[in-house]
C-alpha cells in the first residue's frame, strides 16, 4: 500500500516556499512461500553471508546463541538463494564456502556450523575482507546481505571506522550490504556502526544476550520475508516552479540518490512482509517569473517496485497541484501535523550528532540533558497534535528509546545505544524491542 501526502498546497510567489512531502509504504504480507510454478522463487536469489567473531571473549553462551540462530535460520532459506558462513578471530576462515541452498550438503554444513570453536584475537577486517571475496564469487547482480556479529574491539588488521566504513560503501556499488549486530559491552560501537551506516545496512546493540537473539532474529526476519523489491521514487518538479532556488532533499538515508535540480530520482530498497516505512522529502518550490497567479503543477511522484510474489514491476504515479499566490495575499498555511512531526522525527539525527560529540569529550550530563529534552519535546507533540496512529506510534517508540538513556547506568552503554538509534532514525527501521512490551 503507497499513501502520499503534503504538508500543504501553497506557494508564495517570487519567494521560495518549503513544504513535506511524505510517502507511507506497507509492504503486502509474504505468503506462506513466496514461490512460483514447480516451486521456483519469483524473486531473483539473494544471499546471506554470516561473519562471525570467534575469538575468545565469545567463548560459551554467546557463540552457542550464534551458531544455534544461524542453524535456526537454514531451513527457512529458499533452495535457489545462497549462503556462506565465515568465522573469523587472528585470521579469517570460510567454513560455508557461498553456494545455492539446493547445492549444499547440508548435513555437512550444519556439522560444520557446530563445530565453530572460540579462538584468539579480533581480525575484523580479515573476516569482513572474506566475506566480501565471497560475495565476488555470485552471478553479476546478486544481492548480498552481510550480517557481521562481534563482541570485542578489533585488534589486528584494519582498525579505523572511517576506512572500514570506506570498503563497505564501495561494497554497496555490488549490491552488498552489510549489517552488524554488537554483543555485550565491549565492542567497538564506532566500528561496527560506521560499517553498518556506510554499508546501508541496520546497527543492533545487543548488550544483553536476548537482546541478541531477537535482534539476529529480527534481522534475518527482514531478509527472508521481503515482498517490495527495489523501491525506487522519483520527483519532477512541475516548470513553473521549478526556479532556480527550487530544491528536493531526502531526509531519510537512500541507497541511492540522483539530483538534476528540477527532478531526483532515489532508491530505497527492499521492504518485509507487513513492514512499515514513511518516507519524508524536504522539496523547495521557487516559483517562475512568468508564472501567474493560480493553480499549478508542483510535482509529480512516481513509486516503482517489483513485486516479490508475482515478480511484476509496479509503477505507480501521482500529480500533485499547489495554488501560486502574490506576497501581498500571502497568508501562512495550515501544515499537516503528521509530516511536521515526521520531519521532526527525521531530524533527531542533528541531536545525535551533538550528543555523541558530547560523549566524545566526556560531558555526559550535558549530552543526558539534551536525550531528555528532545524526548520532552516529542512528548509536548504527541500531545498537542492530532496525529494518526501510524504517525503516533513511531513517537511513541522514539520517546520510549531516549527515555530509557535515563536508566543506563554508563556512558559505555549510552554511547552503544545511541549509535543503534541513530542508525534506526536514518533507515527509519522499526525498534524490534517494541514487539516485547506489554
């Protein structure tokens, strides 16, 4: 189901004029198989690549949390889609070499998963480097998911965040992703974020050991169950109010984002059964000079995917009019509650960011405050505004996520928790803790 919105429908003549635009996405619910005639998947086979610290601090409960997951996971997987399992501590090892479902032994494969030892020290990068020579080995245009599980600091090979986070965007341009789940609290939240953030991938601070399963959980979940492939969107800004001030920003992360100044073109991804995005775009409209007063055309908006149970591409158009009026009969519009406060939820990043600089230089108690008062801010909304449900909800799970900063008892965790966060509001991924409150 597509739901688009404006913030409003008018424009101030001579003067540039901002507004929201949102577009509400539910992807249709999976069937029991998403599969075609003689049991052949509609989708185009994908393939999910485990990378899995085994040095010695994941020794016992969660490296058996892993592994058991991962077997868990293995009959779910389509016959045509492929996997690979790599374990990594001094050095990497493959012990799943990448293959099709159909073309493993998996008898083998579950012998082989068992029997993952803890090791040494943390080689991240020589896993990560693994799994992407792996990923090298799938037919041109397969998509790739990399999910990387760590609890400690890399300690041999590549270490920076910035440079990891360099590889795993150029790994993008392959159609790799990479997601990252830390466990306990020692890793190295900047690392395993960076590699997620540049990766278009999720973060997941798994601090306690549920934590973990639901979140490798709610993961592998998203991989499996997708039903909206490839979403993509595109804006064209109608010629009279496309001058030269017009603008069309995202204001949520795309995959990809192609910008001419009258027209953007961006690219989402892939949705799961039943899940749920909103998608908010900041667009600028600078009428034309020789535009009149009147009715216009503001922009159009196409939405294009492919649908994963019958493998058909859908397009679907939208025009949108907005009235041109002279300054001097200016008047200030009534904005849509729901995309002012969607634009309010997608820029909690910029409080984020000054938090983890807070953090950075140890001022914890200013960097609490100012968690709260975004939260009380939120709160004060919800409150005032008449929001619908959808809307409504996602404030709810966000003011729940700050809220709790007050109840963490070190900065270790705060900063663990607020990298996930960040990572949740710029993908808008929904908080998988939310399915286990009462």
């Amino acid at each position: 189901m597509i739901n688009i919105k404006i913030e409003h429908s008018v424009c101030k003549m001579g003067e540039p004029t901002s507004l929201g635009l949102m577009v509400e996405l539910t992807a249709p619910q999976a069937a029991p198989q998403l599969t075609g005639p003689e049991g052949k998947t509609n989708n185009q086979p994908k393939a999910i690549i485990f990378v899995v610290d085994r040095s010695g601090s994941m020794a016992g409960e969660r490296l058996d949390m892993v592994k058991q997951t991962i077997l868990d996971t293995l009959p779910r997987i389509h016959k045509d889609d492929y996997l690979s399992v790599i374990t990594f501590d001094d050095s990497a090892f493959v012990n799943v070499p990448m293959r099709q479902i159909s073309a493993h032994d998996m008898q083998k494969v579950t012998a082989f998963i068992g029997k993952i030892h803890d090791g040494g020290s943390t080689n991240l990068e020589a896993g990560y480097r693994a799994a992407l020579d792996q990923a090298r080995t799938l037919p041109q245009g397969t998509q790739v998911n990399v999910i990387l599980l760590s609890d400690g600091h890399a300690n041999v090979g590549l270490v920076d965040p910035a440079q990891l986070g360099r590889i795993a965007a150029q790994a993008t341009e392959h159609y790799v992703t990479t997601s990252t789940l830390g466990i306990g609290d020692g890793y190295d939240e900047t690392i395993m974020d960076a590699l997620a953030d540049h990766g278009q991938g999720n973060h997941t601070a798994a601090i306690e050991l549920g934590e973990a399963i639901n979140g490798l959980q709610a993961e592998i979940d998203n991989l499996l169950q997708k039903t909206m492939l490839n979403v993509e969107f595109e804006i064209i800004l109608g010629p009279n109010v496309a001058g030269r001030r017009a603008d069309i920003k995202a204001v949520r992360r795309m995959r990809r984002w192609l910008y001419n100044r009258t027209s953007v073109r961006g690219l989402l991804g892939d949705l799961a059964s039943e899940e749920q995005k909103t998608v908010v775009f900041d667009v600028t409209l600078d009428s034309h000079e020789l535009a009149q007063p009147g009715f216009e055309r503001a922009f159009i908006v196409r939405v294009k995917y492919t649908d994963a149970v019958s493998g058909d591409v859908q397009l679907e158009e939208y025009p949108f009019d907005v009235e041109l009026i002279e300054p001097n009969n200016w008047f200030e519009p009534a904005r849509d509650p729901n995309i002012v406060g969607e634009l309010m939820l997608a820029r909690l990043q910029d409080v984020a960011k000054r938090a983890f600089k807070l953090f950075e230089f140890g001022r914890e108690a200013e960097a609490d405050a100012l968690i709260k008062d975004a939260a009380d801010k939120l709160e004060k909304f919800i409150t005032e505004a008449k929001l619908d449900e959808r809307t409504a909800e996602r404030f709810r799970s966000q003011i729940r996520d700050f809220k709790a900063f007050e109840f963490m008892g070190t900065m270790n965790e705060k900063r663990k928790r607020l990298y996930e966060s960040s990572n949740r509001i710029s993908r808008d991924r929904r908080n998988f803790r939310d399915d286990f409150i009462s």
